[in-house]
C-alpha cells in the first residue's frame, strides 16, 4: 500500500513515517517545511528515512492542487494521512487568516486532487480543541463541537465538516482522529513540554497560565502511531475519533514530572489564562477501542522521562529554541 503523508516532516509525521516504514507501506512524504519552527529540526526528521527504499520526501505545499494531483498519480497512491497544518492555540488568535488558509482551503486542495485522481482513503488528523471548554468530561465524538474558542480549533473543526461532505458527494472513507496533546522525541520546540524542559535545564522561569489546575491529557506519541496505524487496517464510511492518551494531569502535575526527570527545581512565574485556551481536554476512547481497538500504553509517569532524556541527547546536537 502506498500512503501519501502530509506533513510528513514534522513531529508526528516523522513517528508515522517511521511506523509505516516498519509495518511495510510505501510512504511518500510531503511538506513544505514552514517557519513555524526550526526548519532544520523537520529537514533533520527527513533525513531520518531519507535511506529507506520505500520512503519517497517531496517538498511542497497542499494547496498546491495541480502538484498533489500529480503526486497522487505518479506514485499510485491508494491513502491519504493528512497531518499537514498550521498548530498551535495561541497563535492562531494573532494570525488566523493563515490557519484558515492552510488548515481548511489546504484541506480542501487535497480532497479535490484525491477526487480528481480517484484516491477515496483519508486519514485526517484533527485536534481535542474542537470540543471548546465542553461541559460532560471526558470528551465523547457525539459531544456538540460547535462553539470552538480558537481560530485553529475552529478550522480543524471545519476541515472536518468539508471531508464529510466528501464521503458523503463521492464515497470517501474518512476518518478524523482528535489527537490529544501528543509530545514524545522530536516534540515541536514550541510546546509547552519542550519549553518547560528547555527552561527548566537551564535554570529559568517558566510562565505558567492560571492557576496550575487546567487539565490535559497527554498522548505518549508511539499510541498516537500505533491509533493511526490500527485506524488504516479498519477505515470505513465516515468516522471521528478521540486518539487520547493514558490518563489526564494538571499543569502543575506536569512540572513536577519535568522536574523529577531532569533533577532541577522549576521557577515558576505565574500568569493569568490566555484567551483561546481550554480548562481541560479528556478523552472517551470507547469509540476508538471498538473501531480499531484502540487502547494508549505509555503512562505520562514513563513518557516525560523517555521525553527529557531524548531532549537532552537532541539537545546536544542542535539547537532547539
Ligand atoms: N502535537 C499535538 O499535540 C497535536 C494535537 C492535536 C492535533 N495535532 C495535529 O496533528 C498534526 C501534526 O502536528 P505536529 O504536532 O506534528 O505539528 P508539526 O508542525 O510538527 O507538523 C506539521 C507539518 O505540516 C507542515 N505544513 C504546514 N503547512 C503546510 C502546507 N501548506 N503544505 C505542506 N506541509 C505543511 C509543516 O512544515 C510541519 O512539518 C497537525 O494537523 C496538528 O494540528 C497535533
């Protein structure tokens, strides 16, 4: 089988390039590398794979139809796993004509190209922000996620709307994973993990927002690979599912564990919570258990260490900041 992945060169693409690789599946990569971060660290995830024989990287970008479709052709394509986007909360409230351009016209640019080339299979990875601050906890994909609070939760949002009406005009088979929080090796140096960790080594301040008691799930980012890969054994119809992970923690949980793994004290300077922002994301996975028996293994207790210990070895490479 042959998979065009988008955004291939970043942190989650790079772990789903590397699980596809290992399960046997041509993979071909596509990514524009933006500036959204270091794109030496994404150009350092390429060359990861760049050996394999099966692993094809090409620079572009998806709302590029004409080159998309030309992909899709030239390298027979059966699936789509689309991860491709602009991330991030925060500063989607400064930019979001961006987000929306990237995340839903890019979207949309993908899905006509597939339609053009008769490719029907989507993977598309959207986000637990959907669910705005919803009030039942945890988080089931039958909830109401129509009052987003972030211009990226409302265009992963509506990126999800579009692929519907795909698998409904032309009989995609769609599914919309909402990650939650994902972070592992090679997390995006502009999560709050990586910065926390960062600035914790280095013996300074951390600014946490609120008062240390908003909530998180965390996904350990090998059961985020694993829920992709079940979900392309069993894609069908038209679905939505949480790909969360072990359990959910408070902020400042999370510290403490950052500052057991690294052995130093956090400076913490508090701030108030920041627009867009959500108390709390919690995942029912009932749903993704019965569709691709999808269970997360990794306890945050095990991932923040097998975190810093990467970061500190990566760390010693290159520049993360
Ligand atoms: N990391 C998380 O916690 C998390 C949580 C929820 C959802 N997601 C979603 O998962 C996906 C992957 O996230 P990530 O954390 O790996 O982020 P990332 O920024 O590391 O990866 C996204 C990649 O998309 C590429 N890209 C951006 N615009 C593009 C374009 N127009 N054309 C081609 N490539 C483009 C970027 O260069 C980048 O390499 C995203 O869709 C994100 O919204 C991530």
């Amino acid at each position: 089988m042959t998979i065009l992945l988008t955004g291939a060169a970043g942190f989650i693409g790079s772990h789903v390039t590397e699980g596809l690789l290992q399960r046997g599946y041509t993979v071909i990569g596509l990514d524009n590398l933006d500036d959204q971060y270091d794109p030496a660290l994404k150009r350092r995830n390429v060359r990861l794979f760049q050996d394999q024989p099966t692993y094809q990287f090409l620079r572009g970008d998806i709302r590029d139809q004409s080159v998309v479709e030309a992909i899709l052709q030239q390298y027979d394509c059966d699936t789509v796993i689309h991860l491709a986007a602009q991330t991030g909360v925060r500063p989607s409230v400064q930019n979001p004509a961006l987000y929306f351009d990237v995340n839903v016209t890019g979207t949309l640019s993908l899905l006509e190209a597939m339609r053009k080339t008769g490719v029907r299979r989507l993977v598309m990875a959207s986000s637990s922000s959907v669910y705005g601050d919803s009030e039942r906890v945890p988080f089931r994909e039958d909830d109401r996620a129509d009052r987003p609070l972030s211009p990226y939760a409302a265009s992963k949002r509506s990126a999800e709307l579009l692929t519907h009406t795909y698998h409904h005009l032309y009989g995609f088979d769609v599914a919309c994973l909402r990650f939650f929080t994902v972070y592992g090796p090679r997390l995006r140096p502009n999560m709050a993990i990586s910065q926390f960790t960062e600035r914790i080594l280095n013996r300074l301040p951390i600014t946490l927002y609120g008062d240390g008691s908003t909530v998180r799930e965390y996904t350990y980012i090998d059961d985020t690979v694993t829920g992709i890969s079940n979900v392309l054994n069993t894609l069908h119809g038209f679905d939505i599912l949480n790909i969360g992970g072990f359990e959910t923690v408070s902020l400042l949980k999370l510290v403490q564990l950052i500052e057991q793994a690294t052995g130093e004290q956090a400076l913490i300077d508090w701030q108030p919570m920041q627009p867009g922002d959500v108390r709390q994301t919690s995942a029912d996975l009932n749903h993704a258990y019965a569709y691709a028996g999808y269970a997360p293994s990794v306890r945050i207790e095990e991932g923040i260490p097998r975190f810093v210990s990467w970061y500190k070895q990566a760390v010693a490479q290159l520049p993360l900041g």
